[in-house]
C-alpha cells in the first residue's frame, strides 16, 4: 500500500539550508505527489534531500490518481512537484492550465524532444515497450513480430495483459494513430479476449513478468524494466523468461517518457523548482543510470548520462515515432479501452 512519507532533517541543518533552498515562504518543505515507482523516487529524495537540506514530504499512488487529485484540488493542491511514469499525466494537467513554466536551464538538461511541447515539464527516464516470453511456453519464432498481431486467434490463453497500467496507454494511442479508430477497436476486442481466455488480464505489469517467468502464461507485454528490476530481486539463476522486441518502428514498441513538472499553484516555486532540476543533474541521472544506486533501471534522459545496467542502450532503440505531442493526455486511449471493457 502506498502511503504518505517525510523525512525530517535537524532543525539547525534546515535554517541553515534556507537561504540555499530558495523557497519564496522561506520555508524549506516541499510536497511531491509521486506516480513514479516508490523505490526509484526514494532514491532520488533520499540524494535531493542531503544535498540541499530541503525535506520532501511525499504522497505516491497511480500517477492518473494523483492527476486526477490535482485538477480537484485546483489552486489549492498541497502538491509543489509532480513526478511521474509517463507523459500523459503531465499533458492532461498542462492543458489545464495547471502547470508552472520549468526553469530554461533545466529544459536544456534533457533533449527538448522528451520535454514539455509547452515547456510546463522535463523529461527525466525513459522505457520501452518489450514482449516478454516464456520460452518453455512459447518459441521466440512463435511470437508476434506486430502488435496488430496479438489479435490472432491463435493467442487465445497465451496473452497476458495490463491494461490498467498506464504504461498501456501510449501503445493504444500509437496503435490508433497508425491504423484508425475502427481498426483500433476491433484490435482491442480481440487482445481482450485473447488475453480473458485464460484468466490472464492483470491488474500491473510486474503481475505479468511474475506470471510470465512463473510459467502461468506464455507471453505478455511490459516495459523492458520490469524484467531487468526482476532479475536483479530473484537472481538470474530464477529466470525462466526472456524478453524481445516488436518490428522496428511498430506501433507496439514505444518509447514513453517519466516527467516531473512544478505545479503553478505551488508557494515553494524556488525550491520545487530546484527538486525538478535535481532529477534532470548528472548525480539525479547518475542514480537512474546504476543498479548500484537504484533498481531504477530506466534510461536516464538528461544530463549526458547514458545508462550502466546490461540493457539494450537507447540509442540502439528503433521504437515506433510518435512524439510526446501526439501520445497526448491519453484520453483517447483510455476512452478507447472503457470501450471494450478493458477498463
């Protein structure tokens, strides 16, 4: 269960920090709503936090949740920062109005590709869509090569899914702006009915790389750091599954985008702003980039910082291209998902 958290620093420490935090109420508190996995976001507050001398108060659940939070909460919202696992949250609140304008300096930390269109958040990690099999289960030349694949009949009992993860969303949105919205939801029957067949509709996708690796299913699809998190847990020796990519350029291998942004309702704007910038650091993306440092295993963004886990590096990706202004607030894919009852 997710639960509010602080961490306190001495009182002399604090006073002695406030001038550095730069917090316009003179205070050197900030709240952060997290939607980022609970154990990279504490890695991260644990470093912010002796660096500067300012206390993170956090609150993390499912970043749609916190999102939703916010626009109810409005100028009211005790949140100061929004840290998240994908960019679809992010750009539901900024076309709200919701979000204050990231410092420059911390834009230019991260290619302006994985950023804001706007400028109203930064891009800090990144993670790619990957299928991940069960080679007792199934053959690597059994497996789909296109996500449009999944519908075939002959996966019926073999598809694991989440749909209820966000991390799905940006591969229904590509999936429609590659094929339209008929074949989109016919595509969406289909995989939900392939993936009911057998029980195999998950509520998150570290139940499907369990399931996966357990041998309970043949295959699924997730982002490729789950299955490298749940190495570096179970130990290699425990690892009864693989994972492997779509066709390059195919709307089921998407890149999505973790983001942070300030919110413009914020009275701690210096320091929130300097939280944000922190992520974006060589030492915030030193930590995302070691499995020594975190279990992050994303791919850091920002800062030059290329990533030290036994992965595929970022720039060898051939992902679908499809920029964070068409993936969008995710309504359309959620929509699109309620649809078919995936939701």
């Amino acid at each position: 269960m997710r639960r509010w958290g602080a961490a306190v620093v001495a009182a002399a420490a604090a006073c002695a920090a406030l001038a550095a935090c730069g917090s316009s109420s003179g205070e050197s508190t900030i709240t952060l709503y997290n939607g980022q996995h609970v154990q990279t976001a504490e890695t991260l507050i644990s470093a912010f936090e002796k660096q500067t001398g300012i206390t993170v108060l956090v609150r993390s659940d499912d970043e749609d949740t916190l999102a939703g939070q916010i626009t109810a909460e409005g100028s009211h919202s005790p949140a100061d920062v929004f840290y998240t696992e994908n960019s679809p949250p992010l750009e539901s609140l900024q076309s709200k109005g919701l979000l204050a304008a990231i410092d420059p300096s911390t834009l230019a930390r991260t290619p302006a590709r994985y950023n804001s269109p706007q400028g109203d958040w930064v891009g800090v990690s990144a993670r790619v869509s990957v299928i991940i099999y069960n080679p007792g289960l199934i053959s690597a030349t059994q497996l789909p090569t296109r996500v449009s694949q999944l519908a075939d009949p002959k996966y019926s009992g073999k598809l694991a899914l989440a749909p209820q993860e966000t991390d799905f969303q940006p591969i229904v949105t590509a999936y429609d702006r590659a094929y339209g919205r008929a074949a989109t939801v016919s595509w969406l029957n289909a995989i939900k009915a392939n993936a009911a067949n057998g029980n195999h509709v998950y509520a998150d996708n570290e139940t499907i790389a369990d399931e996966v690796n357990r041998g309970s299913v043949a295959f699924g699809i997730i982002n490729q750091y789950y299955w490298y998190r749940m190495r570096a847990e179970i130990g290699a020796g425990n690892m009864h599954s693989k994972i492997t990519y779509f066709t390059t350029g195919d709307p089921g291998y998407v890149v999505d985008v973790s983001g942070a942004a300030v919110l413009k309702s914020s009275r701690h704007q210096a320091a929130a702003q300097r939280f944000v910038a922190f992520l974006v650091s060589k030492q915030g993306q030193e930590i995302l980039a070691s499995p020594a440092k975190s279990i992050s295993f994303e791919y850091p963004l920002a800062s030059g910082v290329t990533t030290l886990a036994p992965e595929t590096p970022f720039s060898q990706l051939q992902p679908y291209p499809i920029t964070i202004g068409e993936l969008g607030d995710g309504s359309t894919a959620i929509a699109l998902m309620r649809a078919a009852g995936l939701l």
